[in-house]
C-alpha cells in the first residue's frame, strides 16, 4: 500500500468524521449553560471603547 493509498483512506474515512465532530462542537458550543455571561460580554464588547463624553 503506498503513502498516498493510506492517505486518502484516512481522509475518506477518520478525518471526515473528525472534522463533523469538530464543526458540531463548535456549533453547539455556544448553546452550553455557562455561555450565558460570556454571550452577554460579546453583545456588549463593541461600545467598550466609545468615549462619548
């Protein structure tokens, strides 16, 4: 079996369904019960810095 055989059957296979999990994870991430605050922080962070005195 050469390098490039061994490979692409990685790619086809495990590396397909890591990079699922992975984009899950990432999607759901923000809907877990402790992202709350830091949702809020995010909404919040652009006017940190107006100085509108």
């Amino acid at each position: 079996m050469s390098l490039y055989t061994a490979l692409r059957h990685f790619a086809d296979s495990y590396a397909l369904a890591m990079i699922c999990v992975l984009y899950l994870t990432l999607c759901l991430w923000h809907f877990r019960p402790g992202a709350t605050a830091h949702i809020a922080d995010a909404k919040l962070s652009i006017f940190q810095d107006d100085d509108h005195d």
